[in-house]
C-alpha cells in the first residue's frame, strides 16, 4: 500500500512516479482529438477510489497508479483553464519542477489520509503546484 510504506520505500516509489509523469501525463494531455466527454469517461471508471484503495486497485503498480492519476489530470486542466500549450513551451527544468511539487503535494496528502479521494487529492495537488510555480517565477 502506498500510503503505508515508510522511509526509503516511499521514497523510492515516489521517484518513479515523478520519473513516470513525464513520460505519460503531458503527451496525454496534449492530445487535441480527445474531446472532454473523453478524458471523463476515461476518469470515470477510477472516480470512487480513495489513495488507499486506488493503490490497491493498481495492484500496487506504480505505472497503473500514475495512469489513474493521469486520469484526473487531463480533467483539472480543463476544470481549471491551464494552459497545456505554456507547460510544454516552459524550460524542462521548471516542467521537473512542476511535476516534483505535484506528486510529493499527493504523496503529502495521501499520507495524511488514506481514504481522501484521489480525485480531489490530485486536483488540490495540481493547483497547490501551479500556485507555487506562480510564487517563483518572474514576471
């Protein structure tokens, strides 16, 4: 269980998500052709899970994790109105920034409550992470 791990397990874990968002979240994000009815329906399926209880159902395989993650991604940028175009264009280095901030805020969160769900752990995540990007860069 993700939530339950302790010290450098977690730690590692962690890692190979940040490793995994930049190979899965942002090429899906950039699809164009998928209409909004689409990243819903795809979300949908993963919509009760908890942190806990989405860890158990990834068979505590950190790819599938990321996947349902990824999920509710595409959906915050669309509820909130971010800039998927920006983020690509933005250096790597504030891109690994930007995904460091948002899966050690989930990592923070599920840690704090295993049964939140993750749906909303991910949009509270993404936001707390663009926020403070914002914080940091230069007009």
């Amino acid at each position: 269980m993700l939530t339950g791990m302790q010290g450098s397990g977690s730690r590692l874990l962690i890692a190979a998500i940040s490793l995994l968002i930049g190979t899965t979240a942002l090429p899906v994000l950039a699809e164009e052709e998928m209409t909004i009815e689409g990243y819903i329906a795809a979300a949908s399926p993963f919509l009760h899970n908890s942190c806990e209880s989405a860890w158990a159902a990834s068979g505590e395989d950190a790819e599938k994790y990321v996947a349902m993650i990824n999920s509710f991604v595409a959906i915050v940028f669309i509820n909130h109105d971010f800039d998927i175009q920006r983020i690509a264009d933005a250096p790597e280095a504030d891109q690994e920034k930007l995904k460091v901030l948002f899966y050690d805020e989930i990592g923070r969160r599920c840690s704090e409550d295993p049964q939140k769900l993750l749906a909303g752990v991910v949009e509270r995540s993404l936001t707390f992470a663009f926020d403070e990007m914002k914080k940091t860069s230069v007009p």
